[in-house]
C-alpha cells in the first residue's frame, strides 16, 4: 500500500500514569458540585480537577462536559490537560464542539465555541470539522477526469452545489481514546463517486492541539483527493491574523473561482493585519504553511501550521467567528486548468492514501514576553515571522 505525503511527524503523546483511566461523569457527580460550598481553595482545586478529568462517550456527557442544564442526545469525548480543553462529538462529522485555553481557572474560547450540541444541529454551528475527501464546493456537481464524467451529488439542501465531501456529515467510530488523544474512523467504502475510509486523530501536547487527517482510496478508479480541517475561530475588534501568501482566486456570485491574481496589499497578511471588515471569501495560494491569529484584548495568541499550501479564509461581517481552513487545494480545484492534480490535490490509487497534519498551538501573549523581555511583544513577533516569511517567497516585497 503506498502512502502520498508519508513523510509525517506523528504528534507526540504526553508521558502519562499508565494506571490513569478515563470515565464517564454522570449527571451531578462532578468533584466541583460536591465542593461548592467548600472553601474557595477547595473549590478552585475541585474545579479544576473536574475540568481535566475526560469525558468520555455515554449518554449525556455533552451537557455534563459544559456545565448545560438538562441532557443531550449526542455523546462526546473531552480531552483535557493543564493548558487545553477539547470536546470533540464523533457522531457530528468528527467535529469539534469546544476547545479552550486554561488560564487561571477559566476556559477561554480559541474556537467559537458550539452553545449547544445536538444530533440535529446545523454541521456549521459546530466549532470545528474535517473536509474530505475534498474541500468547498464543485462546480455543477461534476468534474472530468481520466476520460470520464464525474457526478458528484448534492449534500445540503441549502446549497446549489456539493461543499466539504461528506466527512463532515458522517458518523464516526471512537477506535481509541485516552486522556489527552482520540483517533475516529470513517468507513465510506460503498461512497460514490469517492470510496474510501479516513482516520482523525485529535491529541493533545502541552498547549498545542494536532490533528491528523488521512484518507485512503478504496475505490476500484483513481480519483484526484484532497484534505483540511475548517475551524471557526473567535473574533472580536482587537483580531489579527498573519498568513503571508502570494495569491489568491477570486471568486464569482456563486464563489467559484474565476481569475489567479497576486494577493493585493490589504490581503497579503505578511504581517499581523487587522481582519477586513468586509466579506472575503477566497481561497489563497502560495502559503507557507504557518500562521498567527493575535487577540490583542485578551493577550492571547495562536500559532497555527500545516503540511499545505492554501488555505480559505472566510470573514462574514458582524459575526464574532471568523474561518482560517487549511487545505491542500483551492475551491473548485477539480474543474481548473489542469485539473486537481494541478492545484494540490493528490490522486489515489487503489489502496493509496494521502495524510495531512496540522497543529494549533496556543500561548499567553505576555508569559512570552516575560520569558524573553529583550524580544519584541508577540504581536510584533508574528509580523516579523510573516514579513519573513513573505519576502522569502516574494522578493519582490
């Protein structure tokens, strides 16, 4: 069996008790509820104790996880450890439902987080989910390849045209979970026009969150197969993102692409620039793989790579998320010039697989300049690592 893009670091496990468990939590028997009127010592320590535990699947566990009032029908896995928190619902599309950053008892949300969880909630209230085996939309719902018409359907009744494959819309198998890692199967062997089973992976070391997503073609043809993850991160006035790239595809009323163009001034994001206030909704080309996000206000930052060279950031107005989507193929990449296999899609074999990493690493803006006081703030930090970045791709700059 051959493996596209195999040379992959695995993320690396936390060392742990080998004696430590994971259980569920039933309704009101958390370690916090039974201190509450405890000393405030005694309850920050409970508190805490009862943010780390896992919550692994069972009934109910969603509600227990994030302290709702009543039950839900949809089960989920917490991995926690003393800097993270993060639910994932594998019967969502794989999708995840909350990740926070610990600071001094609190959770604060990097993703937006997901209010309630249900099995009947819209995919895109989620905070979080895997696109494969392609990403976005294809044009007419067909492509041509290896001498052949491609259908591919429809997967929402809301959309004109099939988005996201339909990973994000399956049910997917805990395989094996612990404190700190997940890994979630996905057979689709009987899918058309894409036949294949895929693996997630969610693991947590330190204070930075991997994911591995890897796919493999179980069909008898080969197809052009593409990956990414779409997580929708928060937003509020002080949001600044760093993601140097070169171009970018402007997009038509339906948002497909019509025309490459170098990326302009405002939307090169070589240092850390404000978000636009106005909708962008394209996919950029030429990326270098790493990013930063700034909330200035709540002096955090997050560190964002992949093995990829797109992504798709999507800013609607008004909204207190906005969506940075690693991917390994712009939108509509079967239907350019050239095809997928031109614009970074990997065609499979039978048998073949293609594996994508990707990392969210979160840190407290002034704990790093405390650690360092002669280096400039973090904010200063990504725009001198996007700059960096920008003029080595583009001398020109």
């Amino acid at each position: 069996m051959s493996v596209a893009n195999s040379a992959v670091r695995r993320p690396t496990r936390s060392n742990m008790n080998p004696g430590a468990s994971a259980a569920s939590v039933p309704p009101g028997a958390s370690s916090a509820s039974a201190a509450s009127s405890a000393s405030p010592a005694a309850a920050r320590r409970a508190r805490l104790e009862a943010a780390t535990h896992p919550v692994m699947p069972g009934p109910s566990t969603s509600a227990v996880a994030i302290g709702a009032v009543g039950t839900s029908d949809v089960s989920c896995v917490t991995l926690a450890n003393a800097y993270l928190r993060l639910d994932v619902a594998p019967q969502l599309g794989g999708g995840i439902t909350r990740f926070d950053w610990r600071s001094e008892g609190a959770l604060e949300p990097v993703f937006r987080r997901c209010e309630r969880v249900s099995a009947r909630m819209d995919p895109n209230e989620l905070a979080c989910y895997p696109l494969l085996p392609y990403s976005n939309r294809i044009g007419e719902g067909r492509f041509h390849f290896g001498g052949r018409d491609v259908e591919v359907p429809r997967n929402r009744a809301s959309e004109p045209l099939p988005i996201h494959g339909d990973g994000w819309l399956a049910h997917w198998v805990v395989e094996d979970a612990d404190r700190e890692r997940v890994r979630l199967v996905l057979d689709r062997s009987g899918g058309e026009p894409y036949a294949y089973r895929a693996v997630l992976t969610y693991a947590l070391d330190g204070a930075t969150l991997a994911m591995t997503l890897e796919v493999e073609n179980t069909g008898r043809e080969a197809l052009p197969f593409g990956l990414g993850v779409h997580p929708f991160l928060a937003r509020d006035a002080s949001t600044e993102l760093s993601a140097p790239a070169s171009g970018l595809w402007l997009s038509g009323a339906d948002w497909l692409p019509v025309r490459h163009v170098p990326a302009p001034p405002a939307w090169q994001f070589g240092v850390a620039y404000p978000l636009p206030a106005q909708m962008v909704n394209h996919a950029f080309s030429g990326w270098s793989g790493r990013a930063a996000v700034v909330w200035e206000r709540r002096r955090l930052s997050l560190s964002i790579c992949a093995n990829t060279d797109y992504y798709v950031l999507y800013t609607p107005p008004g909204e207190r998320f906005f969506c940075f989507e690693p991917v390994d193929h712009p939108i509509n990449a079967v239907n350019l010039e050239g095809g997928g296999g031109a614009h970074g899609m990997t065609v499979l074999g039978h048998g073949e697989r293609l594996v994508r990493t990707f990392s969210f690493t979160v840190e407290r803006m002034d704990m790093r300049a405390a650690a360092n006081p002669h280096r400039q703030g973090a904010r200063g930090r990504a725009g001198a690592r996007g700059a960096k970045g920008a003029r080595a791709r583009h001398p020109a700059l």
